[in-house]
C-alpha cells in the first residue's frame, strides 16, 4: 500500500499547483503526476483528500470539459460554484477548455512539481 499512498501524493501535489480560474482533466493530472493512464486514480485520490488540505478539487475536470458530477446534485452545484468564484465560466455543466484548461509551462513542471 505504501505505493499507492506515494502515488496519491503525487497527484495531490499536482492538483495543488493548477492555478485559479484554470482547470485541467483527470488524464492530465495522471500524465503530469507521472501516472499515465490513471484518470479514475487521480478520481480516487481526490475522494480520498482530507479536508484540511484545502486541495481545489473542483478544478479537475472530465476530458471533455464537463463536471466530475452529475448535473443539478449537490457536488455539481458546490462545484460550479467554486469554479464560477474564480472567474471559470460554466454552462450546461461544462466548462470551454480553449478557454479555461491549464497548459503549464516547462518552468511549472520543473519547479512545482517535485516528486
């Protein structure tokens, strides 16, 4: 188990670093956590978050932009509405991601992300 717990790390550390008013896509996060492949981990990881932590869960997004929750429940209203404080606009439970996704520069990858 100490493998994955160190691959949770890893994932928390790079949703930590996506900035406000941006988002990014559980594969994403899997590639730049050196995970490739492992979109529903990073899904887990985030369940798996301690409220004390403060992590911006909300910023991951599906592939195509949409929320992580079904329309209208309660997880999919807190997390438009968290995006939407942040400037991230949200229509029909989606996000535009030529307008919103996070595309780090070589010096964030470098200098961020530290595993």
């Amino acid at each position: 188990m100490q493998v994955a717990s160190e691959k949770i790390k890893r994932i928390w550390q790079t949703v930590a670093v996506i900035p406000k008013g941006k988002v990014a896509s559980y594969g994403q996060i899997a590639d730049l956590a050196g995970l490739p492949g492992r979109a529903r981990l990073v899904g887990k990881a985030l369940g798996m978050t301690p409220k004390e932590m403060k992590l911006p869960w909300y910023r991951v997004l599906r592939s195509s932009g949409q929320l992580a929750f079904t329309k209208a429940s309660p997880s999919a209203e807190k997390q438009k509405k968290l995006l939407q404080a942040e400037g991230v606009v949200v229509l029909n439970n989606r996000v535009k991601l030529t307008q919103h996704a996070w595309q780090p520069s070589l010096d964030e990858i470098l200098l961020k992300l530290k595993f």
